[in-house]
C-alpha cells in the first residue's frame, strides 16, 4: 500500500487536525501566529496525527477526541522543531527557510514554548487521565533525549546502544505514544495498547534510522534536507558509528 493510500484512509480527520491547528493558532494572532503558520503549514506529512487517528479506527473508535489530540501532537512535534532548529542553528526546514533565520532565535524559542503549553491545554481539556499521563511521559523522553544527543555532539566514541537509546527518547516515543493513544481511545486492552506503543516505538526507530541515512546521500535534498548536516553539526548517527567501526587508524 503506497503512502497515498494511507493518507485517503483518514484523509477527512486529518483535513480536521489541520483545521483545528490553525484555528488554535490563528487565534492567538501576532507573532504566534505568524510563527506558528509558517512552520505547521509548509509541508509536514502529519505521521504523527496520522498514526493516531488509523489506531483509532483500528481499534473500533467513533467519536471526535482523536481531533484534539492529533493537534495535541503535532504542536509538540512543531515545538520541537522550532527548538531543534535553534539548537543546530539549521538554516532549512523542509525545503524552507526555518523560522529562526526569518524572526531571529528568540522568537522561536518563545514560539515554541508556546505550542508546548498549548499543547497541554488541549490534553487536560480532553480530561483522560491515562491519556495525559501518555503524553507527559513522553514529552520528558523527548526533552531527555534532546539533552542526551546535544551532550553526545562530536563524540565518536558513543556506541549503536547508546545512540539507539536517543532516538528512542527524542523521536520513536512520539510515534509509540499516538498508537498508544489510539488505543486507548478505542478501549481495548492494555495488552492490546502495549502492542501498539511497540508498534510506534519500532516505525518510529524506523523512521529516524532512514532520516539519518539520508543526511549521507544526495537523496536527502528531495526530502528537504541538506546532506552532510548531521555530520557539520556533530552529530554522531548510525551511519557514522558504522563507518568509523569499519575504518582503520589511518583512515
């Protein structure tokens, strides 16, 4: 099944999620607004709602809830974005400009804290206790998993594991916690969710695997991504852990 086709699956919630991200957004006006936009209208794919949402059809649910919550989730990822951006001081973004070479780091920054806050407005609205938990549990992976790769910049000693172990906290636990969510909207058994938490957990580690690759190859550009970048803002990824492995002293 091609990605298209997925897409068509949920195509109208996700029409929804987008919606409900602007209009939240929107609202606020200014720089928010302007930030805000420019980042979650150029281009995203929304995986992360869309995970979300095709777990809850899974597993049987009919209601609205998956809309707050896919906006819930693509206004961490945004946030983090907006952060991680800051951080490397990369100057693209899906093909783009990001935003901190447009209204400067602080904006950013600012921006992004918001959508964080924003985010978990809309969590405690939707009143799930064990839905909160999830994604409070997963934004302080993210946040450790942040810290753990920017500790680790330009060290060419850190091992497979280790590195694993980053991706797992600052990318794959985003994917798990929307299969998680998805379940438990649907009300099936927490065995049931557990599956689908490692379901996201391992497309996720999936996902990243390839994102790191494609720092390493011409392909990389039609992705939106400039190759070499990790390697410039030294980070040590599996293809380089590899590598090094492979090479002599001398090399």
């Amino acid at each position: 099944m091609q990605m298209a086709q997925v897409f068509e699956l949920v195509r109208e919630d996700l029409q929804k999620v987008d919606a409900e991200c602007r209009r939240n957004i929107a609202s606020e006006g200014g720089l928010i607004a302007h930030v805000g936009e420019y980042i979650i209208l150029s281009g995203g794919k929304r995986i992360r709602p869309m995970l979300l949402l095709l777990c809850a059809r899974l597993c049987g649910y009919q209601g609205e809830r998956q809309i707050p919550i896919g906006t819930v989730l693509e206004f961490i990822h945004t946030a983090t974005l907006l952060h991680d951006d800051v951080i490397d001081q990369a100057t693209q973004r899906r093909g783009n400009p990001s935003a901190h070479t447009i209204w400067g780091s602080t904006a950013s920054v600012l921006v992004g804290d918001f959508l964080f806050a924003k985010a978990f407005h809309l969590m405690v609205q939707d009143g799930d206790l064990r839905i909160l938990n999830i994604l409070s549990e997963m934004t302080t992976r993210i946040a450790r998993g942040e810290i753990h790769e920017l500790v680790k910049s330009y060290d060419v000693t850190l091992g497979e594991e280790e590195y694993l172990e980053i991706i797992r906290d600052k990318t794959a636990c985003l994917f798990s916690a929307a299969c998680q969510i998805g379940g438990v909207l649907g009300g099936i058994s927490p065995a049931q969710v557990d599956a689908l938490a490692g379901l996201g957990m391992r497309l996720g580690m999936a996902f990243q695997l390839v994102d790191d690759t494609l720092d390493y190859t011409p392909a990389g550009e039609g992705f939106g991504k400039d190759p070499g970048t990790d390697l410039r803002e030294g980070k040590v990824t599996l293809p380089l852990i590899y590598t090094l492995q492979k090479c002599t002293a001398e090399e």
